[in-house]
C-alpha cells in the first residue's frame, strides 16, 4: 500500500482498502498512510483516505498546508471544526 501511494495509484488503495486493510496502518517507523499521502504531495490519495477513516493528527494539517495540498487541507479543517 504504501508503494501504491508514493506512486500515486489510488485505483491500488482502493482495491486494498476494500480488502480490509485498514487505514490507520502504520510503517515500522510509525508513518501512516495518511503520512505518505501527504509527505508525497498525493491529494486525491489524502482525500480518499480521510473519507475512509484515517486517523487525523494534528501535524497533518500543517504538512497539508506545507505540501500546498488544498482540497486535503480544506478537508482536514473541516473535519477539526
């Protein structure tokens, strides 16, 4: 999954999401995929993922406001309001 999101393939998420991984998965240093999603400035990813339960932290909205991901970011705003 997290290849999937570096390469942008969110047909790949998807496919996997609905297989039941789970969305607050985490790498062995901790990322989630939320993480990877906006660390490789993948909105439509980011979006996807929030929509399906990503856990939030608030450290991502300032990595979507870095990334200069705006739908993701509107999102999250929205989400913490």
């Amino acid at each position: 999954m997290f290849h999937a999101i570096r390469k942008g393939d969110l047909a790949t998420v998807k496919k996997l999401l609905d297989k039941g991984v789970s969305p607050d998965t985490t790498d062995l240093s901790g990322y989630t995929f939320l993480s990877y999603a906006l660390i490789n400035k993948k909105d439509p990813i980011a979006m996807f993922l929030l929509e399906r339960g990503a856990p939030l932290f608030s450290h991502y909205l300032h990595k979507a406001i870095e990334y200069d991901l705006p739908a993701t970011t509107a999102c999250l705003i929205k989400k913490n309001s």
